[in-house]
C-alpha cells in the first residue's frame, strides 16, 4: 500500500495593538504655515498608511514616515482608520494654534497550532479487472473527535461506485477498466477549520487485465508401433489429471507415405487412440478431441493441453 497525506496549520487569532500618543506645538516658524484660530492633527501610523476618515469624511490616507497633516477648527473630532482587520475610531480634541499628533501601530499576530485531522487515503496499487477496489481515509490525529465531510470523486467517470459515498471509505468495481487507472480523489473538511485546514488527497490504483489462459503443446511426435504412441500419450494424460476442467486435444495429421496411407490412416489412429485413452486410462471421453489435421508427409500427433477458457488449438499451428 501506498500513503498519500498532507500537513497543514490553521490561524486561530488576529490581534490589533494600537499606541495612541499624542504630542503638542505650534510655535516658531510653525505660526507662518497653518490658518489663525486653526488646529492641526498629523496622524502616522506604521507599518504602512491606511485611509482616514475626519468626522464622518474621506481625507485620504494617513502618512508613514512623516504624519499627514489635516487642518481642522478646534474641538473634538472623530478620526476613523481603516486598519485590514476593520476600522479602528478615536476621538481626538484640537486646541486653537496647536499641532496635535497621533501615532498608531499595527499589529497582526497569527498564532498556528497543528489541524485536529491529517488525512491520508491508502488502497491496493493494483487489481485485477472485475475485482472490487476499496479507497479508504485515515486520521493520523490520534483520538481526533472532530466530524470530517468526506467528498469523493473518481476517474474515469466510466467507474462505478458500489458504495461509501460520503463515509470515509468507498468500494468501487472495476470490471470493464481493464488496463486503465483509476484515481480516487478525496476532499476533506470539517463545520469549523474547513477553510484553514482543508484538505485534498488522491490515489491511484492500476487495473490489470485478466491474463486469458494459453493451451499449451504437451507433445508432438511422428508414431511408430502403437505402444510408443501409448507412452507418450501416458505423459499428457498425467498431466490432464492434475486439472481437471481441462480438456484434450488430438491433431492427427495421416502421412503420404505408404504407411500412413495403409496402416497409419487417420481412421485407425483416432479409434484406436479414443479406445486406449477411454478404456485403458480412465479418460472421461468428453475431454478428448481428436481432430484431423490433413495430410504430412509423415504420419504425426499433436497433442495440446488446453485450460477452461483458453482457445482452441488449429491444424498446423
């Protein structure tokens, strides 16, 4: 078997850490730069600028270097800052003729912790077609007590599933799919992770096709007096009683000698070998054949063992 799984972390918090400081002066040089009767609020804020509002009214953006500069009447004022975690409000009060400064921070914290579930799926690497197939999902987080939503999907789409969808395991039949792979793809998410933790894993399991059984030449001989033909035919005999679904198949090709026309004709030969096999050795005469194959120049036996589903033997093969 083989494993397939990954690892992941999900994020469990955001936290925002505003310094609020605020610093006065307006005077020297400062008196020539702003309005009379006026206010200013410079506001800066790091790691980078982020939009303002000032009662209510977009102003822009604040500075990051260097505060941004909003002249403003004196009195209490209502900046709002949209930090990426939402906006941030504060009420500020700006004194006639007096600068007044504001400096905020963000920070984002991301604590991480391991995901409650680490998937991995494991099925056979191969099968043979028409064998059922199983795809099975682990947890390798030991005694994890959260629900998981299992979502298979299999390829080709020819593949049938007998069962399991939604569970954490499907069998799937694989006759027809011989000498194709099927991958089992599986998503994994739960009602409270799902979109840190989820997860996706696949498997692939090749399907073999079934091997059709081969007859096989058990002997092939040019005849002499019959009792040689007996021995050799004694061998495949032994042979077609270890199996038992098997069958016997004589090819007696008559020669064009004399003797194969006199005293070898494929007449006699086939009798005569029928009666040994039958009588003699037990042979239950429905798993003999004995074919005439034509004329050789010598009279010959082939003879073929042939399994349950295997194709059947021809002259001159």
């Amino acid at each position: 078997m083989r494993k397939i799984h990954y690892n992941l972390l999900f994020a469990i918090g955001l936290m925002l850490t505003i310094g609020l400081t605020t610093a006065f002066g307006f005077g020297g040089d400062d008196k020539n730069k702003y309005p009379k009767n006026m206010g200013v609020l410079s506001v800066k804020t790091s790691p980078a600028s982020y939009p303002i509002k000032i009662d209510g009214q977009d102003r822009g953006m604040t500075g990051v270097n260097q505060g941004a500069e909003f002249i403003l009447e004196p009195g209490i004022h209502k900046i709002e800052i949209a930090f990426p975690d939402g906006v941030r409000t504060r009420e500020v009060e700006i004194i006639k003729e007096r600068k007044n400064c504001v400096c905020l921070k963000y920070i984002e914290e991301q604590i991480k912790r391991p995901c409650p579930y680490d998937v991995w799926v494991s099925a056979p690497e191969k099968v043979i077609a028409g064998e059922l197939v199983t795809f099975a999902a682990f947890n390798r987080v030991a005694n994890s007590a959260t629900p998981l939503n299992y979502r298979w999907k299999v390829t080709p789409e020819s593949t049938v599933i007998k069962s399991g969808l939604g569970t954490s395991a499907i069998t799937v039949d694989t006759t027809g799919m011989g000498n194709q792979t099927i991958t089992a793809e599986l998503d994994v998410t739960d009602d409270v992770y799902g979109k840190t933790c989820h997860q996706k894993n696949s498997f692939p399991t090749e399907v073999q096709e079934v091997k059709k059984p081969e007859k096989i030449k058990c002997d092939e001989f040019i005849p002499g007096p019959f009792d040689d033909a007996k021995a050799r035919l004694d061998n495949c005999v032994i042979q077609l009683q270890g199996s038992p679904d098997a069958q016997l198949y004589i090819i007696i090709y008559q020669g064009t000698d004399k003797a194969g026309m006199t005293r070898d004709t494929y007449d006699k030969l086939s009798k005569r070998t029928l009666d040994y096999l039958v009588k003699t050795r037990a042979v239950d005469p429905r798993r003999i054949s004995i074919i005439n194959g034509g004329p050789r120049p010598k009279t010959t036996f082939v003879v073929w063992f042939v399994p349950p589903g295997a194709p059947l033997p021809t002259p001159d093969e």
